[in-house]
C-alpha cells in the first residue's frame, strides 16, 4: 500500500504501518482519555486517563496486528504465499497468494475475526479478573474498553460482503458449492455493496440525529461498497479473460525510446513522433531498461531538462510487471498489486517482446464477453486474485 512504511518483522512476516495509523490511534486514545475513562472512573488526574488512553491504544493496535496475523500465518499453514501485513485506518491488509481451494479460503478468512474474538473474550475476562481482586478502575476500563473493541472487530469483519472477511467466508462456501470461484467472489462483490450501502446509511442516519461516530460509519460503509463493486470489476474481468495468455493481448511491435537522452531531446525528438502516454526504454546496446510516463517528463522544470537524463525519471525494469508470452494473462495481473503496476512488459529470452496496456486488456475483454463467434480467444483454465480483508 503506498504511503505506509515498515515497522517490524514477526516470525519471518514484514509488517508496514500506513501514515493514517498514527492517527487513527490518535483519535482512539483522544476518545479514551476525554470520555470513556472519566465516565467510569471519574476524579483522577488527567495524565493518568492521557497514559492510559496511550496504553489502550497501543494494545488495540496490537490486537490488529494479532488479527492479521492470523490470516497470514494461516495462509502459510496452508501453502500460500504471504507477501506482508499492512495496518492502515480502516484494519489492515494481508497480501497473499490467492487459496487453491474452498477449504484453505475459508480457514485463511475465519482465522482472523476468531482471534478477535478470542482477545476479546481474553480482556473482558482480565477486566473482570482485575475488578474483583484489586479493585483497579483505570486497568479495569481499558481492558473492558479493548475487549469490547475486539468483539465489535470481530463481529463486524464477519458481516458477509467483500472485502470483510465475513465476505470472504460466504465466497469460500460458495465456491465449494458452486465450484465456480469467480462466480463464488462476484456473488461476494453483490453483498459487500449491500453490506456497505446499508452501513453508509445508518451511519447517515445516526449523525443526522446528533451522532458524530454515524458519520464515521457512514465513511467505512462507502468504503466497503467501494471496494466491493472492484470485487465484482475483478471477478468479471477474469472470467472473461479466464484461459488467455499474455502473448493474446500484447501489442506488437513496441513502440519504445533511448533511455541515454536528455528529458529535453526525448520530448522533441522522441515523445513528439508518437502518440502514446507511455513508453518503454532502450539503453544503449537495445536492452529494456524501464518504462517512462510522459506527464513524469512534462512536470521536469523546464531549467532541468536540458540535464536531466529520461532513466534518472522513468520506472526502472526491477520496479516493472514483467511477464513472459506463454504466462496467463490473469495470473500476471494478480502481481500487479505487488510490483508497477501497468503496462506490462512481454519479455522473451531477454528481448522486448510486447507490451500490454490497460487498452488491450479492456480491448480483450470485451471481445472474450461477445464469444468466439466475434473474435474472442478460446477459454479455459485460469487463475484470480487473492484479496485481503478490510
């Protein structure tokens, strides 16, 4: 996820933290410390509600960690790939390999409300164990605070619509019955817009009555019908590219450019004499060296570009989606996620084979939709995407 940063690594697992988490543990710790433990425990200092608050939001973010970890750890359990867990404002997000089957999915997407579920069980069971021994009331309203925050993750994550895990548990049983997982992940798609326009309007409804937290739902709710309605994008898209090989939606020949060239000459000599928004790079001996954004060039200030060579601007080759002809087409838009991105570079023994944009891909959609009879490649067996819980 752009924007976040490392912060660790657990039991082989790379752990990254988004620039909104800080924040959002801002809020929970301000919410902690001017409201909920005064109310309870009233008449105490306010440094003691500001640690504490700090305390309480410390262990929730730990307990979303705990939560995504779960996922991952099971996922590994199970033989899929784990690339890192990311927190963020909204949970977190496990980026993984997609399961291979109905069983793994549906382990990989309970495993994390259940620990949810299971810490907050822990500490509300720790609040009651510390009321009726020491009779501690600030310790007492932070674990019940967190306990009752688990729960409610854990619930909430269990509601059945993409992308909560509860959306994954429904795509998982689906496909079991099913045997279609597409299928399985669109009917998943349908109920997390559901799940989402019904949370978007009662967070509406609750702040138009005086409840500032509704409108805080309400963001969460568009968010989840957001995300859902890609699920269904992606879901239909490889369906319909279900069988296709890079070397079917490439474009041949490429159009590239000499990487050695200023910024300056490549947008006069180059970039002017073809009408392409980007475009792969050459080195001097005829190797690919990476791919440059014409706007990137166009944003160098003009005292800068007579210096300024185009590989000191472009993405180079390591940070590209590279894919070989013979590869499916789904199986390589599933790396996106983890390297550039689009267009996509058809390697061939070394050599600059094709190059596939979002255009082709729309281009061969469509024409996969119509059928064969109007020109579509033939189906067969392929692969998706693996998403990961909101």
């Amino acid at each position: 996820m752009k924007g976040s940063i490392r912060i660790g690594r657990l039991r082989g697992l790379e752990l990254r933290a988004h620039w909104s988490v800080p924040l959002i543990m801002l809020l929970f710790a301000y919410g902690l410390a001017k409201r909920t433990l005064p109310a309870y425990a009233p008449g105490m200092a306010p440094v003691v509600y500001a640690v504490a608050a700090v305390v309480g939001a410390v262990l929730l973010l730990v307990s979303l960690v705990v939560h995504e970890v779960a996922h991952a750890l099971t996922a590994r359990r199970a033989g899929i790939s784990v690339q890192d867990v990311t927190l963020w404002a909204l949970g977190g997000m496990t980026r993984m390999d997609r399961p291979t089957t109905a069983r793994a999915a549906f382990a990989v997407a309970v495993s994390g409300p259940l620990a949810s579920l299971l810490l907050g069980g822990a500490a509300l069971g720790g609040s009651a164990g510390v009321d009726a021994i020491l009779h501690w009331r600030i310790p007492v309203a932070v674990l019940g605070w967190l306990g009752g925050t688990n729960l409610l993750l854990g619930v909430f994550n269990l509601l059945p619509g993409a992308p909560l895990d509860g959306g994954r548990v429904l795509q998982a049983a689906l496909w079991w019955r099913t045997g279609d997982r597409d299928r399985a992940q669109r009917a998943a798609g349908r109920g997390g817009q559901v799940v989402g326009m019904v949370l978007a309007a009662v967070g509406w409804w609750t702040f138009v009555k005086g409840m500032s937290g509704g409108l805080w739902l309400m963001v969460i709710g568009l968010f989840v019908a957001s995300a859902a309605a890609a699920e269904r994008r992606w879901a239909q898209l490889a369906t319909a590219l279900r069988g296709v090989r890079v070397a079917q939606a490439m474009t041949r020949p490429v159009v590239t450019g000499p990487d050695w060239l200023t910024v300056d000459r490549f947008l006069s000599e180059a970039a002017a004499q073809v009408g392409h928004s980007v475009l792969p790079l050459l080195d001097f001996e005829g190797r690919p060296s990476g791919v440059v954004r014409l706007r990137r060039l166009a944003a160098v200030p003009s005292g800068r570009r007579e210096a300024l060579r185009v590989r000191e601007v472009a993405t180079p080759l390591s940070q590209c989606t590279i894919a070989a002809p013979d590869e499916l087409l789904t199986a390589v838009l599933e790396r996106l996620g983890s390297g550039g991105g689009l267009p996509i570079l058809v390697m061939d023994g070394g050599r600059l084979d094709g190059i596939v944009t979002t255009y082709d891909i729309d281009r061969l959609s469509k024409r996969q939709r119509r059928g064969p009879d109007h020109g579509g490649a033939p189906s067969g067996g392929g692969v998706g995407r693996q998403g990961s819980d909101a």
